[in-house]
C-alpha cells in the first residue's frame, strides 16, 4: 500500500546543518523549503522492509544497530538521500528509482551510515556554533574600528577602512573554513562507507558508480568553480579517492543476489506504477515485455486507472506465480477496497496481514475495509485490529482516522474525539487536534488514560512553523 503522506513531527528538527549530511547529488533546497509543514513522505511495507534489510548490515557494521535508525522515503523524484536527525535515514524515491541494482542504493545507504557513525550532525552544529562566536567576535573588533575611525572626524582614514576590512574579511574567512570542514566530512562519509561494506562482504562498485554517474552530469557545471568555495570535494577528485578505495576492496567484482535484484526491480516497478503517469509506466515497462516486475507495474497501473475487473485477473496472475507474497495480497484488497468492494476485500487482506507478520500499515488497510463495509459486526474486529496497528505503528494518520471512525460507528464519542485528534496533530494540523483533543478531555474521567493522552495534544508546543 503505497501511501503519501506528510512526515510532520518528527522532522522538525530538519535544519541547514543537512547539508553537512547530504550527498549533494541534487540540491536539497526543496525539502528544507517545506521544513515547518514536513517534507511528503511515502509509506509502503514492501519498499521500507527492503531498504531496512539493505540497512541492517551496514548499521551492524557501523556500530549502529541497537539505534533503531529508521528508514523514511520522500515523495521527490530528483535523486538525494540525507540524515538530518540522528534517527533517520531519508531518500528520495527518485534514488530508488535511478540505482538499477541493489548494490548501487545500498552504497548511497552506507554513505548515510558514515554520516551517523561519524557524529557529523553534532559535530557540524557545534561548529557552526563556533563560527558564530567568531563571526560575533570579528564584528565587534571590525565596529570598534569603524567607531573609532569615525571619532577621528574622518570616516575615509585609514582606520574606517580597516575597520570595514575587518567586517568583510573574517566573515569569509569563516564561510571557507565552514565549507572546508563540510567537505571534509563528505570525504569521511565516503571512506567511512566504503569500509562498512568491506565489513559486510559487499561491493562498493555500486557507491562509485552511482557517484562517477552523477560526477559526470555535474562537470560542466564544475568547471571552473574555487575548489575552495565548495561544499563537497571537486568531482573528479572525489570520485578518483573513491575509485582507489573501491578497487581495493576484494569484493569489488561481487555481483548482487538474483532473488534480492528481483526484489529491488519490483520495489521499482510498484514506485514507478503509483508515482509516475501510465504512459511514463509503459515506456518503462511495455507490453511486450513479460518480466514479474513489468506484470507488477501493469496491474497497478491497471487498477488505477479504473480497469478493476482487468486489473483483478492480473493480480490473480501474480498470486498464481508466488503464492506466499504478501504484497499481491495487499495489492489485491486495496484494489477491491478503492473500487467500492470492502467486503470483498477483507479476505485478501487478513491473508497479507498473516504473510507480511501483521504489518501495521497492511493492518490499517484491513481495518479501512471493516470500517468501509457499514457492517456494525465488523466494529469491534476493525478497533481490535487499528489498535494493534497504531501501538506499532504510532505516526501513520491513517490508522487513526479509520480508528476514529470506528469508534463512532460504535457510539464511543470520547475515543473518537481522541483518535480523530491524534491523527490531526500527525498531520499537522494543530489547531483542529487540539479542537478535538479538548473536547475529548471533556468525555473521559480526569486522569483517566484517555484524558491524560487528549491533555498531551492540547498542551503540546507545536513546532515552529506559519501561523494557523
């Protein structure tokens, strides 16, 4: 299930220190620009269990395991990936989108990884900190000249002057020595990378090759740039010291698993079907070609597009070939379900909530389907089934609004009330979840669960963003 939804609270901390921690493949400015109301996010159980099996050993290796750094993917098609928390790895699903092989996604994930192990976030904080005491320190000598300057009753002497050098200069100075210090942990990053999947028996021909592909888009806009203005190493250079440290690896000619290059090729070909228009779907994948991945994007595509009947046969098709996908399953009911089918849909759901090991986000699909079928004899299995989903996976609106819409359905109006609220503050929308999180206080008993949770929302500080 393939969701678009906005990644509100937990990136508030997303800051300009991000660029310490960026690929600089593409520019980041975008998600930075939508930092107050969360950069859009996808939700899908298939794409974020890969990318978490491409991260585990990587992390392992890092030291990192026991940090239950999450993967999060971003609705942006250009490529980037980038750290900004300390808990997260983000990539856009236009990075998924352009590494052909899992090793080439895998080399940016362990390039991510040597920014979190290397603590470059808070080393970058404190010295942007450090630049700022010098910044404050330069101004007040570079004033204090101008002042005095000034009192000698020519305000052209010499000592103006020197005091709008002293202005001017060591701001400079600083930003040079800041952008050096940026590259510096881009370089780090690399090797750092390069390391972890030596760690891991992989090859690091993925990571250079998707740098040296990038390296040679951006050439021409290189050329003749101050090596010292930049934020990332020059490309040629970064791209030879990664070259060296790649070929030395013993496991430079390691190819990727087939079973695991089927899997990236399908994570691929369900982002392409949902995210990019039908004719863009069948340029990628034409007719005639009759791959497992291409039969994906065609049924996808197929149900979307209102061919329901059609697009059934054609998942019946995919189960046929492996029974024991959970993602068919998925596909299947949620099919049934935007096509007006719950009922129908509830089958093939509870089957992909058993094959999946109930994934929450499977799980909040399921109990969409209860709640849709107006069937009160479905209530109490649809909040058992929500609950579940919500206590794992507590940040997906959804489950919360299909939550609520059961607790109404069965006349609970304080645990409406509360539902509704918990998933308007995951949206973002504050003003309404507090709205509905203070009448909720007034249906629950004070210092009841229920009231203690609404009082949470209601006297939460929303972070900084536009007013409401």
């Amino acid at each position: 299930m393939l969701l678009r939804l906005a990644l509100c609270k937990k990136t508030s901390g997303l800051t300009a220190v991000t660029v310490a921690a960026t690929l600089a493949l593409a520019p980041i400015a975008p998600a930075l620009a939508q930092e107050n109301k969360g950069p859009p996010v996808l939700r899908d159980t298939e794409a974020e269990q890969l990318l978490r099996e491409y991260t585990r050993p990587i992390l392992r290796a890092a030291g990192l395991e026991k940090q239950n750094i999450q993967m999060v993917i971003i609705n942006d098609s250009s490529f980037n990936a980038f750290v900004a928390d300390g808990r997260r790895i983000f990539v856009n699903y236009g990075a998924i989108m352009q590494s052909e092989t899992p090793n080439q996604l895998i080399g940016v994930l362990a390039h991510e990884t040597g920014h979190l192990a290397g603590g470059h976030l808070a080393k970058m904080r404190e010295q942007m900190a450090q630049a700022q005491t010098q910044m404050i320190i330069a101004m007040l000598l570079g004033a204090g000249a101008v002042v005095a300057g000034a009192r000698g009753g020519n305000s052209n002497s010499g000592l103006a002057n020197a005091g709008a050098a002293a202005l001017a200069g060591p701001q400079e100075m600083i930003r040079r020595n800041l952008i050096s210090y940026v590259r510096q942990q881009e370089e780090n990053a690399d090797r750092a990378g390069v390391k972890f999947l030596n760690a891991t028996g992989q090859s690091a021909k993925g990571m250079y090759e998707t740098f040296k592909r990038f390296t040679n888009d951006s050439l021409f806009a290189a050329r003749g740039a101050d090596p010292y203005l930049q934020s990332h190493p020059m490309p040629a250079e970064r791209v030879a010291a990664l070259e060296e440290l790649a070929r030395s690896s013993p496991n430079w000619d390691k190819k990727d698993d087939p079973a695991l290059q089927l899997r990236h090729d399908m994570m691929r070909a369900k982002i392409s079907a949902f995210m990019e228009r039908q004719d863009t779907v069948y340029r990628r994948y034409p007719m005639s070609n009759d791959s497992l991945p291409a039969r994906y994007a065609h049924a996808i595509t197929t149900y979307l597009h209102g061919d329901l009947r059609n697009a059934l046969a054609q998942i019946d098709g995919l189960i046929a070939l492996q029974p024991a996908n959970p993602y068919f399953y998925e596909l299947r009911g949620q099919a049934l379900l935007e096509g007006g089918k719950p009922t129908e849909a509830i089958a093939p759901l509870h089957k992909a909530v058993q094959l999946s090991n109930s994934s929450p986000l499977i799980e909040m699909l399921l109990g969409q389907a209860l709640v849709a079928t107006d069937n009160k004899a479905y209530t109490d299995e649809a909040i058992k089934i929500l609950r579940a989903a919500v206590s794992r996976e507590s940040e997906a609106p959804l489950g919360y609004t299909q939550l609520a819409m059961a607790y109404g359905k069965k006349g609970d109006y304080a645990e409406a009330d509360l539902a509704s609220a918990q998933a308007a503050y995951l949206r973002g929308d504050n003003k309404t979840a507090r709205d509905l999180a203070s009448r909720a206080k007034t249906r629950f008993a004070i210092g009841t669960p229920g009231w203690v949770k609404a009082d949470d929302i209601v006297t939460a500080k929303p972070p900084p963003g536009p007013k409401e």
